[in-house]
C-alpha cells in the first residue's frame, strides 16, 4: 500500500500582487523565471510608483533544513510584508503578473514564503538573513479611498 495525498488545506495566503521588482543583478532569478515561462522586462528608466503600493518583505527569521532534499537544504523565513515608501533607484526587472498567463506561478516562485518557491531552493541564500530585508519588491492596486 502507498498513501496518496491528493487533498491539501491552504495555511497562508497572501493578496495577489501586479507585479514585482527583481533587481537587476539577479540574474540567475531572471533566468529561472523565464525557464519556466514567466515574462520578464527591463524597468522603464520611469518607472513611476504612482497609484501602487510597494512593499517590502522584512525577515524576522531564517531556517535551512538540517537534512538535504532533492540536492539541497530547503530554507524557509518568517517575516511580514510592509509598505515601502523610499524611493527605489538602480535598474530593476518587471515581473507583470495581471498580465501574464503564468501570473500565479510568478507569485509561487517569488514569494518569500512560499513553500517551493526561490526561497526554498536557495537561489536567494546570499541575500537573506535575520533582521533584515527580502530582494525582491512587490507591487499591490491602490487602496480604495
């Protein structure tokens, strides 16, 4: 006998954003989404942060599994999104999500929380650590005033 498990309960969710910030430097995240279908662009030089709210994900804490999976340690992080309201400079890439027919498997793979997302995978490891800030902005609608 082989248990079959075809049945699973959300424990986290997370508003859908419109679109997300990747830095440019990361490349090797830029290529993993586009492997996989996901629509990337260069940040127009104006980008403007009208009418959005962009957040970023503080980490309160890091974990990496003491046992290797699949060729790798999986890393989770605890933390919370908050609203960022600094100025974001350099060149950053465009993840549309409302645009894209892959919308949700762009949000899968960037959330940090996400359970086999990049995170999970280690290909943000460098940048992650407690106290501190996620790579990767997201972009929410406007609120409804």
């Amino acid at each position: 006998k082989m248990p079959v498990f075809d049945r699973f309960k959300t424990t986290l969710w997370t508003e859908m954003p419109i679109r997300y910030l990747i830095p440019a430097g990361d490349t090797a995240v830029i290529r993993l989404l586009r492997l996989h279908g996901v629509n990337v662009a260069m940040a127009p030089s104006s980008f403007s942060r009208r009418s959005a709210r962009i957040q970023q994900f503080t980490i309160d804490s890091v974990s990496t599994a003491a046992r290797v999976f699949q060729g790798h340690k999986e890393t989770r992080v605890n933390g919370q999104w908050r609203d960022y309201s600094d100025a974001i400079s350099g060149a950053w890439y465009i993840v549309d999500v409302a645009m894209l027919p892959r919308g949700p498997l762009a949000v899968y793979l960037l959330e940090p929380q996400s359970e086999d997302g990049l995170v999970d995978w280690n290909y943000l490891d460098h940048e992650l650590r407690a106290n501190g800030t996620y790579p990767i902005f997201r972009v929410l609608p406007p609120l409804n005033n």
